[in-house]
C-alpha cells in the first residue's frame, strides 16, 4: 500500500471508531439483560388479537358517557381532586415551614463557629435532614395506600400523604433557596443577637420570597397531578373512579373522566403560571410597595381556598387526636417491624429492584427515542403543519399520567413489566420531546449553516452541526427523567405493571406488614441511591 | 405604612392558617357524633355501581333503624377491613376471605350476620381460550389470571383447589397476573393475555347472560367444589340492639313484596339468611395452608 493510500484511508475512517464501537458493544451487553428483565416483547402489541381488544376499548370511549347520574359523580370527585391537592399543600406549608427553618444551616448560630452547642446542633440537622429524605423518599401513592387502612377510606389519606411527601420536599427547597441568596444580612442579624426567626423574616425573606412563593405555587400545579393519581389506592377524587373505570373497561366513563383530567391539568397549569407571574411583578416593580395590594387579594383568595378545601373534605383532625386513634395508629406502625429480612424474602425484593430498575431504563430509552423522533418536527425543521401536529401529540402524550398509560398498555401488552415500560415510555416521550424541541430551537445555527454552506447534506449538517450542540443537554434531560422514571417505576406495580408496587400491593392486600415493611425500605433506599447517583453525575457533567 | 399593612396581612394570613386547621377538626368531630350507620362494600363491582345497587338497600335500613345511612365508596379491598377493624364502618358486605382478614384484625369480634341463600354454596369458574386445556394439570407452564388478591372466589378458594390438585401457583404457572376484578379477568383470557383465569360463578352467569362473553372462545373446564362466601358482617361492638334490628331488617326482605322486590334483584339475592362464624372456618383453614395467612 503506498503511503498516499495509507493516509487517504485513515482520513476517511472516523478516528473515534474504535472507541465508539466498544462502546456500543458495552451498550448492548448492558442493555441486554435489562430488555430481558422487562420482558421486551414490541410483537405482542402488534398481535391481531391484542390490536383488537384495544380497538375495542378505545372505540367504546365514543361517545363519552354523559349521564346526568355519572356526571355528578365526576363533578364531586374533580371537586375533590382539587380539594384534596390544596388541603394537602397547605399541610405540607404548615410541615415544611419550620422543618426548613431548622435545617437552614444559614438560619443558625451554631453553624457560625465554634460554641458550646455546635456539635449537638449539628448532629440535630442531621437527624432532620435524614427525616426530610424520608418523608420525600418514599412516594405519596405508598404513604396514601398505608394511610387509607390507618384513617380510614376517603380524601383524608390523601391529603396526609400528600402532606407528608411534599412536606419534606418543600422543606428541602425551601432551605436551598433560602441558602442559595445573599445569606449576609442574616448573618448579621444573628451576630447582632437577633433570633433564628427574626433573621428568616428580616435577613432572608426579602431576597427569596419571590422564588418561594413561585415553587410552592408549582408545587400545588404538581399535587393536583398526584392527587388524581392517589385515587388509585383508594383515597377519593377522579382517580378513584378512573381506575373502576379502566378495570371494568368502561370506555364511555373513561373517556369522560380523561377529558376532565386533562381539563384540570390544564387549568391548574394555567393558574398556576399567571399565579407565578403575578408574583414575578410584584417582584420586579413592587418592591417598595410591600406586598402590594393584588398581592393581598391573592394571598386572602388563597387562604379562603385553603378552607373552602378542608371544609369540603370534612376531615376530622379532632378524631385523628383523640388517645384511641393514637393508640390504633401506634399499634398499625407497629405491627410493621421488624421488617421480614429473610433470605428469601430479600432475593424476591431484590428481584422487585432490579426489575424496577430495567423498566426504567428501558422506558426511559425508548423515550429518548420517540422524543428525538417527535423534537425534530416539532422544532419545526419540516414546517408549521408538521410543527403543530408534533407538539400536540407531545402535549397529549405528556398529559395522561403514567398509571393511566399504564392500565391502558396493561391492556394492550397484558400485565406484566412491559406494560410499565410502555406506559414510563409514553409518558415520558412526551416530556422529553417538548425538552429536545425547545433545546434545537435554542442551539446556535451558524455550525450548521456553515456546513450547508460548504455543500454539506441535511442529514450530515444536523449530525454534525446540530447535534453536537444539543447533545449535552438533551443528556442531562433523560438522565433527569431517568432518575424521575426509577420513582415512578417503582409505583406502577399497583396497577400491575410489575417491580416493587406489585410485591408491596399483593403484601399489603394480604397484610403481611412485616413483608411490606422490607418493600417500603427498599424503596426508600433506591431513591436515596438514586438521589445521590444522580447529583454526582449531574456535577460531572456541569 | 407599608409596614403595617404588611404586619396586617401576616397576621391575616396567620389566622386565616389557624383557622383553617381548628374549624374543619372541630367540624370534623362534630360530625362523628351523629346518628349515622356507616356503610361499605369490597369493590367487586364499580363504586357507582356498588353505590347505585345499594341506594334502595340504603333507604329501607334507613327507615328499619331510624338511623341515617351513609355508604362510602371504596377502590381497595383491604382498606374495607382495616376499616371495619379501627372503627370507621358499622357495617360491609365482604367476600369470605375478607371477612376471615376481618375477623382476625378485630381479635374475633366482628360478627357476620347475614348472608345470601347462594352465598351458602358459591363455586367459582376456570375459564380458558386455549383448547389444550382440559383439566388443572395443563395449567402448568401457562400464564394464569386471578382476580384482586384479596378475593376469595377470585384468588383464594381456587388456589386452595389448585393445591389439592397438586399443582402450586408461585411455581407451576409461567406468570400469575391479578387482573383486580372478576370482569376484567374475562377479558384478559378473551384477549389472550392469559393463558386461562378463574373467577367467581355469579359474574360469569352474569356476563353470559348480558352476552358480554364469546362462550363459543371462552369456555368453562373447571368448576370448585363449593364453599361458604359473601356475607354482611358488623364490627363487635356495635349496640346489640341495632344489630338484632340490622338482622331483622334482613330477614323480613321477602322477594315476593313488590317493595321489596327491586332491592333483592339489586343484590341479586333470593332470600336472605342468617349466618354465623363456624361457617368461615373452613375458609380460614384454606387461607393457612395456602400460605395467604401467616
């Protein structure tokens, strides 16, 4: 071979072969006993008879039922629903509150210096920090199924739940937006002798108060979601009914109940963003005018919500209290531990993670898929028709939580952990799509013009123009949803989707507490896991 | 200025959350105290359905006791036990297995007092597509799909019989799917999801009935020996008084008075009868040894 040759060969071959080749073998040898634990079958949804049973199901959503008996149900339970979300934030406020204020390492004198009680104020935070991580480490649906054998049926597991999972989660953020501003005038009220109190409302507030009315005001868009969701175990609103809906393959009722939720979504996200930019103003022009009078009026609106809400739920708190309830509650808890650390019970645990690791991953993956699919048109590449029939799709993938995907797929593909990763998938194309848009609208053009310019193809000006612009980012999303899918993974067991839910729902069923126990804690464990895994990896890639 | 408007609205927003805890618990106790019978079903059937089913039942109890009749409609099986077990029911129709749950979460003291005439004899259905699959024994290796967990004539009485017949559900069966109701169970093995299912006898008369079942696909190969089932149970401290009144109340529905008669086609029922613990043993018993209880 002349040298000429040599060198006209080694240009054309891509440089990085080598390494990208390993990789994509690594890829696949990974890949592959997690499609096998998911139980990767795309054939089923394709086979004539399940095709048909689908079509079945669907066609019977038209027309939407519209009984006059039903659509009072359904106004009841979107009441409730609403209900519900709101009683449930303003617990979790109540909750969050002083849990931050406790947790701010800027809001302490101890964490100063050196003093008498640093190290018990220390060891203190500790302690409330690992309570906040368990409180949000263990998701709502669980607290809501354990909640509905303690306080009986109805919303008020539901709001408990809530209050308990976005209480921690509320108190996390709380402390790291107050953290992350100027924390200077606190530090001087605290060395001037003022209280922990007197330094939040004087020293941070001023700075933060924007940020933290605007994540709690998001916070209420997303309990809205999830109290939806919690009607599945039992704790009332529209998700109870959807989900006797779905089993009894109701079509009619389905549709109808569909509609409503996406309503509903739709409303509380656009209240919520006009909630969001009211307090953007006040932020921005209103400064001097303290909280400005719209904000009062929307501050009174809320608070009369708040009740309207607790009234309507008619919770009895007051019987929660009494020393027979505490006593039952103590006895329930109780008959949780020890949790059943069997050899055998843990390897089927440890089945149930694994197994909720792979429809994760798997999902997610074809999520990645599906949304580089749906984010090109989207981004308007093939203009406005395509631009628009893209981003609605996205929209209504997005829309429809993933317990609702996934008692649709369930019948579709049949139980079973590939109508998990169907439904994780779904959802999550949705997301992810509407991500990878709006990140190609945003990655500079001139690479790729250049490209076309120098008589480059599409196809080679997007990969090597575009693409590698947006990759990172689009990276940092699904690893992002990833990290979300795991959670949620570990939920869709309760409507038969296989992983941790199905174990800790059939244990649960049959109150078998001390197996249940193990179920709880391993998942717990995994978002602790996962939590950490995914804030290093975040930090590497920033 | 400013500042006094602003120490206004915290202190407004601050009663405003006080009061929104204190009145609704004050409310909320209030309310407890009440004259009311508290009602509930295990969720075999729809709640609206269950809700619809119950509302003349619900009227008539209303006008024997005197008392007011609420029934709350529930989604999960087990939380109408652990219900009953902590107070929030008086009264809840279960199925037999729920009911032994029910018994044991109570120490003993729930007390079942009325059943179905057919509830004394109650069998559940194999169903199959598959045309290989003749008796229990070509069950192994197949997928297979029961109803809720928690059911008996879904779940439990037809593992026990699959036991006696040798062959176990945790090892023998390729995939064991719990489709949570005994209608979607037909649907499963209609669409093939599942090799073959079992469910209770009186929805699948009902759904061969209603012809919203292809008996020409799906077929019967296998029906239970028969057990004890449903039943109205109360919690064990409910006022004896009431309870004799809820017994009666039962027992003089007569499918022959016309204003009866819509309330005993509801509850799909032919007579009433009274029933007592002895005859859930044999449920109990079933539950243990197919390592359902612990």
């Amino acid at each position: 071979m002349t040298g000429v040759a040599a060198l006209r060969a080694s240009a054309m071959s891509d440089p990085a072969a080598r390494g990208r080749a390993t990789s994509l073998v690594l890829g696949l040898v990974v890949l592959w006993p997690l499609l096998v634990i998911a139980e990767f079958k795309p054939a089923a949804i394709f086979e004539a008879q399940n095709l048909k049973t689908m079509a079945g199901f669907l066609a019977a959503f038209l027309p939407p039922e519209t009984g006059q008996e039903f659509l009072v149900y359904l106004g009841r339970a979107t009441l409730e629903t609403l209900a519900i979300a709101t009683a449930g934030i303003v617990l979790a406020f109540a909750l969050a509150m002083p849990l931050a204020l406790l947790t701010t390492r800027v809001l302490s004198v101890a964490e100063i210096g050196p003093g008498p009680g640093r190290r018990r104020a220390q060891a203190l935070h500790y302690l409330l920090r690992a309570v906040l991580t368990v409180l949000r480490g263990i998701p709502e649906l669980v607290w809501a199924l354990v909640f509905v054998r303690v306080f009986g049926l109805g919303p008020a597991a539901g709001v408990l739940a809530l209050a308990l999972t976005y209480g921690g989660m509320l108190a996390k953020v709380y402390a790291e937006i107050l953290e992350s501003g100027d924390t200077r005038p606190a530090r001087a009220i605290l060395e001037a002798g003022g209280s922990r109190l007197q330094a939040l409302l004087y020293g941070l507030l001023p700075g933060t108060a924007q940020e933290l009315t605007s994540y709690t005001v998001y916070r209420w868009e997303c309990a809205v979601r999830a109290s939806v969701v919690m009607g599945f175990v039992g704790a009332g609103g529209l998700g109870q009914l959807m989900d006797q809906a779905m089993k009894m393959l109701n079509g009619g009722e389905a549709s109808t109940i569909l509609l409503t939720f996406l309503a509903l979504v739709l409303a509380a996200d656009a209240l919520s963003g006009f909630l969001r930019r009211q307090v953007g103003e006040a932020g921005t022009g209103g400064r001097r005018s303290g909280i400005g009078s719209v904000g009062v009026l929307l501050g009174l609106a809320g608070a009369a919500a708040a009740a309207i809400s607790f009234v309507y739920l008619g919770i009895g708190f007051g019987a929660l209290l009494t020393l027979e309830s505490l006593r039952s509650i103590g006895d329930f808890t109780a008959s949780f531990f020890p949790p059943d650390l069997s050899p055998q019970w843990l390897s089927r645990v440890g089945y149930g993670v694994i197994e909720t690791l792979a429809i994760s991953a798997v999902g997610t993956l074809l999520a990645v898929v599906g949304g580089v699919v749906l984010a090109l048109p989207a981004s308007g590449r093939y203009g406005l028709a395509a631009e628009q029939f893209a981003r609605f799709f996205l929209n209504t993938l997005r829309s429809v939580p993933e317990l609702v995907w996934a008692t649709l797929t369930a019948l579709s593909v049949g139980l079973g952990p590939f109508a998990g990763v169907l439904a994780l998938a779904l959802h999550t194309t949705g997301v992810l799509g509407r991500l990878f848009a709006e990140a190609l609208q945003n990655a500079p053009p001139q690479p790729r013009d250049a490209l076309r310019d120098a008589g480059a193809q599409p196809a080679a000006a997007f990969l090597y123009g575009t693409l590698p612009e947006v990759a990172p980012q689009w990276l940092a999303y699904a690893l992002y949803r990833w990290e979300m899918n795991i959670r949620m993974a570990a939920i869709l067991g309760f409507v038969g989707a296989g992983g941790l839910g199905q174990l800790l729902y059939f244990e649960l069923s049959l109150f078998h507490y001390a197996q249940a126990c193990t179920v709880i804690v391993a998942m717990l464990l995994l978002s602790i896991a996962v939590d950490a895994a995914s804030a290093g990896a975040r930090r590497r890639l920033a | 200025m400013n500042h006094t408007l602003r120490r206004l609205a915290l202190k407004g927003a601050f009663v405003c959350a006080l009061a929104s805890f204190l009145v609704p618990s004050l409310i909320g106790s209030a309310a407890a105290q009440e004259n009311v019978l508290r009602v509930s079903a295990i969720p075999d059937e729809a709640p609206t359905e269950l809700q619809r089913k119950f509302a003349p039942l619900g009227k008539y109890l209303e006008k024997e006791t005197g008392m007011k009749v609420s029934f709350v409609p529930v989604s999960d099986y087990a939380a109408v036990v652990e219900s009953l077990a902590t107070k929030k029911l008086d009264l809840a129709w279960l199925g037999g297995f729920t009911f032994v749950q029910a018994k044991i979460r109570t120490n003993g003291t729930a007390i079942p007092i009325i059943q179905r005439e057919e509830d004394a004899k109650f069998t559940s259905k194999f169903v199959t597509a598959d045309p290989n699959i003749k008796s229990y024994v070509d069950l192994k290796g197949k997928t297979f799909a029961f109803g809720s967990p928690s059911s008996t004539s879904g779940h439990l009485m037809p593992r026990f019989f699959l036991q006696q017949a040798g062959i176990a559900a945790d090892k023998d069966f390729r995939n064991v799917a719990f489709s949570g109701a005994h209608d979607a169970t037909v649907a499963f093995v209609a669409a093939g999801k599942a090799d073959a299912g079992v469910l209770n006898a009186s929805v699948w008369d009902k759904l061969v009935e209603a012809k919203k079942v292809d008996t020409d696909k799906v077929r019967v190969f296998a029906t239970t020996p028969p057990y004890f089932d449903y039943n109205w149970t109360v919690r064990g401290d409910l006022d004896p008084a009431l309870v004799k009144k809820l017994t009666e109340a039962f027992l003089k529905l007569d499918s022959k008075n016309p204003e009866h008669a819509e309330i005993m086609q509801l509850q799909r029922a032919s007579k009433f009868i009274p029933t007592k613990r002895e005859n859930y043993d044999g449920i109990e018993k079933a539950a243990q040894s197919a390592g359902l209880l612990k």
